[in-house]
C-alpha cells in the first residue's frame, strides 16, 4: 500500500465523530422548543423514539456503505437500488433540497439565538440580518476554500459536545420530576409527532457513507461507527431535554421556543448558562452551515454528473462545484427569511424521513448482496413511513395550510426532474422498470 494511501484511511473514532458531529450540529439548539411544544413532559420520550427510527436506517446505511463505498453517499445508493430514472431523480432532488431546509434551518437557529445579544426593539431585524450574513460568509469561505474552517471543525464538534454535556450534568440535579411525569405529557400521537418534527436533528449520520471509502478495516469500522454515534447521540438528545422540560414551566419554553435550550439554562446555570449555551449555539449552527453547504455543493455536483440536474451544477470553477454552492446558499436564503421555524422543520423532517426510507427500501432491494435481513430493512422503512404519517396528522390537525410546503417541496422535487429531462430530451433508464421487483 502506497503512503499516501496508508495516510489517507480514518480509523472507528474519527468515523464515530463525523456521525456525531454530523448529527450535533444546529439541529438540537434550533428544534428542542418545537419539541417541546408538542410533547410537553413527553419530550424526552419523543427525542428516543426519533432516534430508534434514526437507528433501524442506521443498519441499511452500514450495509450499503459496505457494499457500495462512495463519496456519493445516498445518491449512489438510490441509484444502484433503482437506476438513473426519474424517481431516483427526483429523490435525489428532493435530498438536495432537504439539505437546503437544514441550512436554513441552521441559519434560523443562528439569527435567533445572535438577536437575543441586542435590544428587545431591534431584535426582529437583527434576526434576519444574521440569518443572511451568515450565510453569504460561509458561501465566500466556501468560494475561497479557506481551509481553517474545515480545520477548526473537529474542536467545534468537541467544544459543543462538552458546553450540552456540562449542562446535562450541572441541570439533572435540580430536575422537576412532576414536569417528567406521564400526567405531563402530551397525547401519544403528540409525543410521536414531537418527535418527528425534530427528526432532522439526528440525520447527520448518513455522512458516514461518504467516507466510506477511506475507512480503515470498514466491515468492522463502518457498523460500529453508526450505532456508536446514533446510540450516544440518543443517549445525550434525551438527557438534555430531561434537564430542559424538568427546569422550566412548558409555557416559558414554548414562548422562547427559537432559543429554548439557552432559556432552560437560566434556572440552575444564571445569566452565564444563557450566554454560553447561546454562544455553543452559535457554534454550533455556524460550522453546521459551513459544513452542509460544502456537503450540499458536492451533493449538486453528484447528481448533476449523474445527469439528474443540469450541467450547469457540474461545472467547476477554481476546482469547486460553484455553480451548485451559489444557487445551495441563493434558496437557502430565501427559504430561512421566508419562512417559520416550525414550517422548516416540517420540510426538512419529512423529507429526510422519505429519503430514509427509500434508503431502507434500497437495501431490501439489494439484500442478497449487501448481505442484509429484509426484515430488518423492511421494518426501517415502515418505521420511517410511520414517523412521516405522524407528523403529517400534526401538521394536518394545528397547521394544515403548511401541509401545502411539504407538498409543494415534494411536487418541486419531480417537477425538476422530470421538466429537465423533457427539455433534454432523455428516457427512463431501463434499470427503472425492474425498480421495484424484489431480487
């Protein structure tokens, strides 16, 4: 083996973190009051069984990673498991455009959380103002390639892990249990849309896949490395809304819904506990964006090779898939200055619920050479199918004029697809008419 290719292999702990600090991004500062909202003294309940669901697509996602190993990720799951037709198209389409939702959800969270540093009357200006200048930021030090970013990535990681630890650990002390107990909770469709919504906090996992290549020894790395990750980030995503639902009356949570984690601070953490959870926050959501958008700008750039998308998106300028980078941070800005928290969430939820399950559906396909149970793959699917059904019934019982975001996300998606491949004048891949035939 050649040195460089000796040195470019990443060992278990290196690929735990990356699922790690893959699904400790933004997600848990900016959707904890959504949470909350739905299922009261039920949060912590709805956060493990959001992360079970994370867990059974786990197993189909180290499979496939074993099999296919490819900087592609999901992108080139869907399409071994269906070919290059419209319907892969479109799910891939639908990825990019989930992976928009979370950076504007990033973004929110960041806008949010920096406006509660200025006055109460400049506060909702301040809020979009850092929404859009932290995204033009990252999208020129993505443009640039400044490397101290990436490089700073991992202390990032570490340094939030360690301010949501610190705060498990100083708050389960003073925990309310009454505010914990089953007469506290919401209805059980409530605690399982609550869960739901915030499911996009724990989808970071699936960038395991794309260093699946460069794993050391992988079909003993990859599986521990995704239930490692997903396991503790269950473990820590229920304990820190234990600490938050048992310090603070549901109501004060839910009026500080958009920065609700550094508002539970306060009761057994003071002014210092908002001001530094708001700073992890800060953290947090800001190398996320960074992150996401480099992710997102490769993703546009896969699909776009793949011919799924226009050429456009394949382009590179300076060795980088700008183009795709430009119009990732164009949308993005539009959709966290637009609109609410709450219909965010639901976009970025749903969407990633159907694009795991179409990864689970993927390995039933292909289980005879991922070497793979179609039980466990089939029940992962159902179970990603069941969550999205969960929280569509939500959104349909309070908000139902937001059913009409997600639908027309979901209409957006193929509309793409199949609108580019009329202008360019391609068919179906053959492999689309076996697409849905057990082997």
């Amino acid at each position: 083996m050649k040195t460089g290719q000796r040195e470019s292999k990443i060992g278990f702990w290196s690929v735990a973190a990356i699922g790690v600090g893959g699904m400790v991004g933004g997600g848990i500062f900016a959707v904890l009051g959504l949470s909350v909202q739905m299922a009261h003294g039920g949060t912590p309940e709805a956060f493990a069984v959001a992360g079970c669901v994370a867990l059974l697509s786990a197993y189909s996602y180290s499979k496939l990673s074993l099999t296919y190993p490819s900087q592609g990720g999901t992108v080139e799951f869907l399409n071994q498991a269906f070919g290059q037709g419209i319907v892969t198209g479109g799910l891939n389409v639908l990825l990019l455009l989930s992976y928009i939702v979370m950076l504007s959800l990033y973004a929110y969270a960041f806008g949010s959380y920096g406006a509660e540093f200025f006055p109460a009357a400049i506060q909702p200006l301040m809020k979009h103002v850092l929404i859009s200048s932290v995204v033009v930021l990252f999208t020129v030090l993505n443009t640039m390639g400044a490397s101290i970013v990436g490089e700073a990535e991992e202390f990032i990681v570490g340094i939030k892990v360690l301010i949501l630890l610190a705060f498990v650990g100083v708050g389960i002390w003073g925990v309310d249990t009454a505010r914990l107990a089953p007469a506290a909770w919401s209805g059980s469709m409530e605690v399982v849309a609550g869960g739901m919504v915030i499911f996009l906090a724990y989808e970071g996992f699936e960038l395991i896949a794309n260093s699946a290549g460069d794993v050391k020894d992988p079909k003993r790395t990859l599986p521990r490395a995704y239930y490692l990750s997903v396991g503790f980030v269950i473990v820590l995503y229920v304990l820190v809304s234990l600490v938050t639902v048992g310090s603070l009356p549901i109501n004060e949570i839910v009026a500080a819904r958009d920065y609700a984690l550094a508002e539970s601070a306060k009761p057994f953490m003071g002014h210092f506990g908002f001001t530094l959870i708001s700073v992890a926050a800060l953290l947090s959501t800001g190398s996320a964006i960074n992150a996401t958008l480099y992710g997102a700008a490769r993703i546009s750039y896969t699909v776009a090779k793949d011919g799924e998308l226009p050429e456009l998106l394949e382009r590179k300028v300076w060795n980088r898939p700008v183009e795709g980078l430009l119009i990732t941070s164009a949308l993005t800005l539009l959709v966290a200055n637009l609109f609410d928290l709450s219909s965010i969430a639901m976009m970025g939820s749903a969407g990633f619920l159907i694009i795991f399950a179409s990864v689970n559906m993927s390995n039933a396909r292909l289980r005879v050479k991922t070497k793979s149970s179609l039980l466990v793959a089939v029940v992962g699917a159902a179970a990603c199918l069941g969550a999205l059904g969960a929280l569509i019934w939500q959104t349909a019982t309070t908000s139902p004029k937001k059913l009409l975001v997600l639908a027309a996300m979901l209409v957006l998606s193929f509309s793409i697809e199949a609108a580019y491949r009329a202008a360019t004048g391609r068919t179906l891949s053959p492999r689309l008419h076996k697409a849905f035939r057990w082997e």
